[in-house]
C-alpha cells in the first residue's frame, strides 16, 4: 500500500476544519500523511488541527504567516513524500474511499500519469453533479483539451490525485503571483508530463459553494492575475502544435476576459485604464470562433457587444 500525501491549506477555517480532517482520517485507505499548512489563521484553526495532530500521527501542521492558499500549497508539496499527492481544500469533504478509489486505478493502470474523478456542488442541503465530458481513459493531448472546455474534467486541484514525483521532478509549483486559475496554470504544466490520464465519472470529492456575497462579484487586482495565467498558457501551448488545444485555451481565455470586463465596468464605468484595455485587446485580437463554440449562450450574447465596443476604439484611437 503506496504512502498518499494529502495537502490542506486552512485559512481561519475553524468552522470546517473538523468536518474535513474526519472525513480524511475516516478514509478506507489507511496509508496516508496529512499535511495541513496553516495560514496565519487568527481564529482558532490551529487549536483544532494541533488537537488532531495530537490523536493521530499522520496528521502533521506546518504555519506560515499569511501567504495565499497557492504559498501554503507549495510548502506542503516540498514536505511531501508519498508516492501520490491530493490537495484538499479546508471548507470541502471527501467521501471515505476518495483515496481508495484512486490508487485502486493507478495499481489496475501501472503506465498512467494521473487519476481524476467526479465532484458536486454543495449549495447548503443541495448537491448538484455538473455535466464532465470527460472519458474514462485519456491520452495526453484529451486531457489538456478537456480541462479548457466548458463541460470537460476541469483544471481544478481537488479532484485529482497527482504523482509526487512528476511534480518535485520537473518543479511544478502554483504561481504565487497568480490568484486566479492558477490550478489551472498547475493542471496544465502538469500535463506537459502526462501520458495516459484516467477518469472516474463518481462524485467522490464534495466542493462546498461559498454563500453569495457582494464582494465575490466586484473587481480586484487579484482578479485580474487570471490574465497573465492564461498567456502563460498561450505560450507554453505552442510545443503542442495542436489547432483544438490552441483554440480550447482562446475560448476559455474569452469567457476570462468577459468576466473581467463585467466586473471591471461596474467598478469604473468607463473604458480607459490598462486592465480594461488589455481585456478589450485580447477580445478583439483573439480569434477562437468563440461563437460556435460550446460554451453557455449567456456568454456569447455578452461576447458581442464587448466585442464591437473594442472595434470601435480602435477605429477612435486611430482617428485620435
């Protein structure tokens, strides 16, 4: 039974960090090391972890000032020495054979590089399965493809269970001047070294949705380090040489940069200002038949106008 490394960063999770370390050590696989980073919580998160430290062994807390779930990641990842690496989140849950399930795919498939399965959405009592095209075996080009589409395996962390060594290796680490999509960025630098990717269709990974706020709507900075992800991305992709790869990660950059604007708009109500620019140029000069792609009608009816609206200051600033 191979040792699994599973990673949680908590940030003043006091309310969720019992119910996430149960579900972890309730796991029907036993061989495990739990290494919970905290993050300079100033509420009672690392009472409650020391206390778990305390009763089982394979709990071990590591602290750090406060740093971002992508620094705290990174330090579990250098303390890490199981064979196979999971990150969970401090708020979310999993169910008791997550680790099971997983390695059991890895024993039956000795040449595969990675193993992902389903999750749900838990909005208070409700639990919702999004739709994951996604087959069940994969080669290296489906999966970076799939983790850009809309319906696909996505780039998220949480449900994949990664080899430590194809991560140490080759010094994947999370940008930690990326805020957003930077699991993405991960996912996709780890597919750089891939082979054969498998996937379990069974929600075995419980993602906890935020309560709606404000705040989760209004523009920031950190937002708009999605922006430098996705041409990180761009770049890396070329040695793919792969057109539906190329367009996959156009299309997913679009639906970024419309979000941005949305929010960007509402905060400045205007179009001047370097961010809003920058959104604009990528919409106007990215062509990715965003259209008569298969991502939601919502956002290609916003598509259009943002789109003629940065056609027409080009065709201003010229004038100017």
């Amino acid at each position: 039974m191979e040792l699994v490394t599973i990673i949680i960063p908590a940030y003043n999770a006091e309310k969720t960090i019992e119910k996430c370390l149960g579900c972890v050590l309730c796991q029907t696989y036993s061989n495990l090391e739990v290494l919970v980073i905290n993050d300079g919580s100033t509420d009672r998160t690392m009472q409650i972890c020391a206390e778990y430290e305390q009763k089982d062994s394979r709990v071990k807390i590591f602290e750090q000032e406060n740093r971002g779930v992508s620094a705290a990641r990174n330090k579990g990842i250098a303390y890490a020495v199981g064979k196979y690496l999971s990150f969970l989140d401090a708020d979310d849950y999993i169910e008791d054979t997550f680790i099971e399930k997983m390695c059991q795919v890895y024993m039956e498939n000795p040449s595969n590089d990675l193993v992902v399965c389903g999750y749900d959405e838990v909005h208070g009592s409700e639990h919702v399965i999004p739709e994951l095209s996604g087959k069940s075996e994969m080669e290296q080009i489906d999966f970076l493809r799939e983790i850009f589409e809309p319906y696909g395996i996505k780039g998220f962390l949480f449900n994949k269970l990664f080899k430590t060594d194809t991560i140490k290796n080759n010094g994947i680490m999370l940008d930690e001047t990326i805020h957003i999509c930077e699991d993405l960025l991960f996912c996709f630098q780890y597919g750089k070294y891939v082979r054969h990717v498998n996937f379990i269709r069974e929600p075995l990974y419980h993602y906890v949705m935020a309560e709606g706020s404000a705040t989760r709507s209004e523009y920031n900075d950190r937002r708009f380090s999605s922006v430098y992800a996705f041409e990180k991305m761009q770049q890396t992709s070329k040695i793919f040489q792969d057109d539906e790869l190329y367009r996959n990660i156009n299309r997913h950059y679009i639906v970024i940069c419309i979000q941005l604007f949305k929010r960007l708009l509402k905060k400045n109500k205007n179009f001047s200002g370097k961010e809003m620019r920058k959104i604009l140029t990528v919409i106007r000069t990215t062509e990715a038949d965003f259209l008569k792609s298969n991502w939601w009608l919502k956002l290609k009816l916003a598509y259009i106008p943002i789109k003629a609206v940065s056609m027409i200051l080009v065709k201003y600033e010229s004038v100017e």
